[in-house]
C-alpha cells in the first residue's frame, strides 16, 4: 500500500533527523540509565514498599517516566515541520498525507524501545531480578510498545497545535509527573485522599502493574485489560484528532 511506504520513508527521515543530534541521543542514554541508577541505589536504600526488592518494584515506572520524557521530541520535531514550512513541500509531492504524521509516531517509538532497553540493562546491573518467560517478556514489550504510541500520537498533538518548539516541549510537561502519581515508585495503598483516588484511576497505575506483574510472574488481575483498554483507546482518540488538526494545518 501507498500509505505504508510512504510512512517509512518518513520514518527513516525522522531517523536521520535524531541521528544528526548527537547531543539528543547522548541524553537519551544518559538520563534514564541515571535515573535507574539514582532510584535504584539511592532511594531504593530509604524506601520501604513491601518489596525485597525495590529495584524490582520501580523499574516499569522509569520506564514510563522515561518514555514521556524522550517521547518530547517527537512534539518538538512535529512542530519544527510545521513552522520551517517542509510540510508545504511534502503537499506538492504525490504522497500521502498522514504519512508524516506516521512517519514521527515510528521513529519516536524505535527510540523509546532502545530507551527501555537501556533502562532495563541498568537495572539488571545494580540488582533487577525478574522472573519473567519468554511469552511474558513479549507481552510486556506489546504493553509498553502501545503506551509508547499513545504517548507519541499525544505528543504530535502538542506539536500540531504550538506555536514554537519551546512550547510543544513544555505542553508534554504534565505527562513527565503522571508516572510519580501512579503505582511506579509507592504502592497506591500507601497515599490517602485525593492523591490516592487519581493514582489508582489514571491510565499509567495499570500500565505499571501489568507490566510488573509480567515481569515478576505474579497475578496481573485486571491491570492488563485496563492497561490495553486505556492504550488502544487513547491511541484511537489521539489518532483521530491529530490527523484532524493536521488536516487543518494543510489547509
């Protein structure tokens, strides 16, 4: 299909984009294998959640937190399109219009993936013990795979509608504190009030206790439905409205 080879070559443009950054790739490494580090050693050594242990426990959280940060860019690059006027050139060449879009929503899952994949090594280096098989671990990378496209359609979003880069990084702000209101880094028992009510009804708690349930062979209970219900829905929605604000932009 037209649609298909066309999103990845825009896929592969994107690519090339973050490649040509190496001080964006740098942090990308950096930053979450610190914070791994960070929270794994140095809270993990004053945190007490129930767990042996705590690097077990937190590592899904970075994960998440992680992604929503890195997944910045893609709102940034999205908008650099728009403002520095390549879409105008791409609506004069025979490919499709969603194409762009798709293009961004790819390349900025493929650095997500080698995200969590840095994240999870540095775990295993300072004491992450899972107990997950193989059919878990492919599981656990569908769950995380789709958050990342929820989060990304999300960020184009931001980068359709700003008006400056600056600004499509910082509509992506509020995603970076929805992990620490979750189950990533205390159990949600542990909250009281309003605090506990929103950590146990957002869609990251979910995401968090699915994929820590995987990871540990422990029950997921109904964490892994909601967790697919909240991603593929906020993917759908998110979807739709990019490719509507988009549409706009072209006209």
């Amino acid at each position: 299909m037209r649609i298909i080879s066309d999103s990845y070559v825009m896929f592969k443009r994107s690519m090339k984009i973050s490649l040509r950054n190496p001080d964006a790739i740098a942090m990308a490494i950096i930053v979450p294998a610190f914070v791994m580090w960070l929270f794994g050693t140095v809270f993990g050594n004053i945190t007490d959640v129930g767990y042996d242990n705590y690097i077990n426990f937190i590592v899904p959280g970075i994960i998440l937190q992680a992604v929503c940060q890195a997944t910045t860019a893609a709102a940034i690059t999205v908008n650099n399109d728009i403002n520095k006027g390549i879409i105008d050139r791409f609506r004069s060449m025979p490919i499709s219009k969603s194409a762009v879009l798709i293009g961004h929503v790819l390349a900025s899952v493929a650095r997500n993936t080698l995200t969590a994949a840095i994240i999870i090594g540095v775990a295993f280096i300072i004491g992450f013990r899972p107990e997950a098989f193989v059919a878990d671990w492919l599981l656990i990378a569908a769950i995380l795979i789709l958050f990342m496209l929820a989060i990304t359609w999300l960020a184009v979003i931001c980068g359709l509608v700003a008006k400056t880069p600056e600004s499509a990084g910082s509509m992506m702000g509020p995603l970076f504190i929805l992990p620490f209101l979750s189950s990533g880094f205390a159990p949600t028992e542990t909250m009281t009030g309003a605090v506990r009510w929103f950590a146990e009804n957002q869609p990251m708690t979910p995401i968090i206790n699915s994929t820590r349930a995987l990871m540990l062979n422990t029950p997921t209970e109904n964490a892994l439905p909601l967790s697919l219900i909240w991603s593929v829905g906020i993917i759908i929605i998110a979807f739709a409205v990019a490719v509507q604000v988009y549409k706009r932009k072209l006209a």
